[in-house]
C-alpha cells in the first residue's frame, strides 16, 4: 500500500501540483492563528538560516551564528543567558515561568571539509573550509521559529508555563549538550522537542548509536629519513600500526558496531621521520555496554602500537553520546501534529533543481525510491521496531535525562545523504526553507498539546522511567569529567 502512495505523490511532485489535505482533527482557531504566524514569517526565517549557512561556523566557534539567534529572541522577550555550560556559544532563552518547562533544542554548527555553492551540480566555494552538509543552519532557525510562535500562544491566550530554547553547539563530535546535561541545565524540564534535516517527514520513536571519540597523539623522535633511519623512532609509524590493530579487530567485534577514523597529523616531509602524529577516532553501536567494552579494546591497540614502535601515546576523549531513548507516548503526539502540518510542495523551479540534483545520485529523480517522501508523512513505527538510526547525536544524553522527543523533515531532495554536497546545496534553497517550516509548525503545535495536557506528561515521564531502568539509574557521561573540547576544531 506504501509505495503505490509514494509513486502517485512523486508524479504530483514532479509537476509542482501537489496539494496537502490536512490529515487527522481539525486545526483549532488557536493552532490555525498559530502557523499561519510562521508562515507570514517564512521569508524572515528563511533569511536567518541563509546567512547561518554562509557562515558555515565549526563546532565550539559558531559565534555569529549563536549571536544572530540570541539576538532575534531577545528582541521577542526571551531571557537569554548566554556562555552556559562554560561553553562560549551556548545558550539558553526561556520565556514564562513555572511548570510546565517545555524545551526545544537549537543547533547552527557546520562540518568541516565540505562546502558546496547553492547550485545542483557539484561546485566548492573557493576558499570555504565548511559547510552545512547536516543542515544544522535549519535546525537552529526552525526550532527558534517554533519557541517564538509558541511564545506568541502563550501571551495571547495566558497560558501558563514556560518555553525554553537550548542554543547548543558542536552536536558534530564536540558533544556539546553532554556539557549541558552534565550542568543540570535539564533538570527541571518536563519534556524536549527536537528535529533534524532529512530527506523525508517522519516522527518514529527511533534510536541512535552510542559514540566515544577520542584523538590519539603519537610521539616520536625525529631523524633524517635516508641518513639516519636507526635514530628515529616514527611517530606516524605508531598510528599506522595502531589502525593496522584495529581494522584486524572488525573481524572480532559485534558486527553492528562502526569504527571509523582520519588521520589528522601524518608529518610534514617524507625526509624526515615524524616525531609526531595523530588520529581522530569514532566508535559507535547501540549498546553502551558494547561500545564501551570495544573502546577499551582500541585503547589497547593504541596502547600497544606504542610499545611496539618505541613510542610514546596519549589519547583524549573529545566526545561521548549516548544512544537516544525513544518515548513512543510523545512520538505519537509529535506523528499525529506532523500528519496535520503535511509535508513539502515543490515549484516547477525547485522540481527541476531537485531532477538536476538526482542525477548525481546515479537515478532519475521520479525512480528513486524515497521519491515521495518530501511530499508525504511517512507511515508512524513503534518501538516495537526497533528502527535504528545509522548516527550518533547529543540529544542522546538529553533523552536520558528528560523525555525527549523528535522529528525529521524534508529539507532535501528524496534521496540525498547526510554529509554531503547535495545536502549542502538544497539547505541554501527554498526547498530547505519549506521543510524547516514543517519542523517549525509541528514543534509548535506538539509544544502547544504537551503545555494543555498535564496527563499526557505524566504518561511520557512514567515511560521513560521505566525505559531508563527505573529510579537506580544514574547518569554518567561517557566523556567523563572534562571539560569541553572548545578546541576540538582547530
């Protein structure tokens, strides 16, 4: 029944002619007056995450994208405070008081080492070191979007309560909502709304990989390499064995782990023997217990591709996230205003940026397989299956501390994979406008519901004690007690 769907809104979509009925109840005059508020102001916003976008700011140096964002919710009447966390561009803005605490999380950090102008061919901006190829430039817009038109709500029918906007930086390996975990800036929350940039609408009550990353530096002693190899002692040579180790490991680890790394110092002359060299790694898998339980193998490789290579190792853990908890109560609530908001109507412009796109793909735009999923609310899936996301995210430590709930939209075209040029190059244009407004809406409308029902609160948090193992549970991140990595880009 799904594709036969799928094909009859791709062909829709392919002529720009496809129009959402509202699915589900009908839209209260209170939810009606509410998107059409953010819709009014779609341009604006739009706007916002364009210029985030140009920036294209790294982990823990997004200073003019957090300050743009600060700066529009203090002009609506936000109470921002700023540097939280002891991280500089974090934040948190708050309006109202007392309970409920509804927060909604923000992102705005870019990766580095990929850039792509706004065009649907394959073309590096010269000169630009990074780019938004997760989409985080709507991810900190929209959700600020949804806090301000759930503020509006609350001045204009009294409602009691307070909305909550965490601007939290460096989600890509610098960890750092786990900061603000860990400074119990979530302690008083009832529930968190989230979403991410995707190729489809979808709000399941799905998982994520636990992660621990870490940089491992090897020192050495430097000599001529032709004249005087047997004096040296190669820094490089540590690292190299060190992945040799680890990549015989895969055969002997839990096949659903992910292990993965760049070498990020190699030397700077083949003639001389490098006295110092690094590697950045990544290990992931559901399982805490596993992901731990394999780390400490690797450590050991470090630890021995030192000894056999007479030289000295130290490794530094940047990062560590845990799995996301999934709160099928509010994936429901969050599914069904999703349903009601619908999904995204292409131009015949944006029809033919998105056929121009697909072909790097190695497919024609109407024969992918995700064709209709722009336009269309994919199916809800429970729990019960299980579905796994192929990431890792801090929102993971923010769902073990507070139920936590999220969603994905269709900021790019059907088919297009995170971290990549084409995810880069449909953010810029209004097709990622157009999908961050669905997340927007479906924020706000979800955060609306959760405010007017104290029952359904208490139902979410009851499950979540329960999926978090009852009131023994405590939390310890996976990063330990250090403090943040500001520098983890540089």
């Amino acid at each position: 029944m799904r594709y036969p769907l799928q094909h009859t809104a791709a062909l829709l979509l392919l002529t720009g002619s496809l129009t959402l009925a509202q699915n589900g109840p009908t839209l209260t005059p209170a939810q009606k007056t509410v998107l059409t508020g953010l819709e009014s102001r779609q341009a604006q916003y739009g706007t916002m995450a364009r210029q985030i976008w140009e920036w294209a700011e790294v982990g823990y140096q997004e200073t003019k994208s957090s300050a743009l964002l600060q700066d529009e919710l203090r002009k609506e009447g936000f109470a921002v405070k700023a540097g939280v966390a002891e991280i500089p561009t974090a934040f948190v803005a708050e309006f109202g008081s007392g309970k409920p605490v509804i927060g909604i999380l923000a992102e705005y950090d870019a990766l580095p080492g990929i850039n792509q102008d706004a065009v649907p061919e394959r073309k590096p901006v010269e000169g630009k070191r990074a780019g938004h190829a997760c989409g985080h430039h709507l991810f900190g817009t929209g959700s600020m979007a949804a806090a301000v038109a759930v503020k509006n709500w609350m001045q204009q029918t009294g409602q009691k309560g307070t909305v909550r906007l965490y601007g939290t930086p460096a989600e890509e390996g610098g960890s750092g909502k786990v900061y603000m975990v860990r400074a119990g800036l979530f302690n008083d929350v009832d529930a968190v709304l989230h979403w991410h940039p995707a190729d489809r609408n979808a709000a399941d009550p799905s998982t994520s990989l636990a992660n621990i990353t870490a940089k491992f530096r090897f020192r050495g002693i430097s000599a001529h390499a032709s004249a005087a190899p047997d004096r040296g002692r190669s820094a490089l040579d540590g690292v190299e064995a060190m992945n040799n180790m680890v990549n015989l490991m895969r055969e002997h680890i839990p096949s659903d782990t992910r292990v993965h790394y760049v070498i990020t110092k190699g030397g700077e002359a083949p003639n001389v023997v490098p006295d110092f060299a690094e590697v950045y790694y990544y290990c992931r898998n559901k399982n805490r217990a596993v992901l731990q339980n394999v780390w400490s193998r690797i450590v050991k490789a470090a630890e021995g591709a030192a000894l056999g290579t007479e030289t000295k190792m130290e490794v530094e853990i940047i990062g560590g996230v845990f799995n996301l908890l999934p709160i099928e109560t509010l994936a429901k609530v969050m599914h069904q205003n999703l349903s009601k908001v619908g999904g995204v109507t292409y131009t015949p412009e944006e029809t033919q940026f998105a056929e121009k796109l697909s072909e790097s793909f190695g497919a024609s735009f109407g024969s992918i397989r995700k064709s209709g999923e722009a336009a269309t609310v994919s199916p809800f899936a429970g729990v019960a299956n299980d579905p796994v996301s192929g990431g890792s995210t801090d929102v993971g430590d923010v769902s073990w501390a507070v139920p936590t709930v999220g969603m994905a939209a269709a900021t790019w075209v059907p088919g297009t994979a995170a971290h990549s040029w084409q995810a880069v190059a449909a953010g810029a244009t209004g097709i990622g406008t157009k999908g961050m407004m669905v997340a927007a809406k479906t924020l706000s409308l979800t955060a609306m519901e959760l405010f007017q029902n104290p029952a359904l609160l208490q139902k979410a948090r009851q499950e979540w004690l329960e999926a978090r193992g009852g009131a023994d549970f405590k939390y310890e991140a996976l990063l330990g007690n250090r403090k943040p990595a500001l520098d983890y880009r540089k």
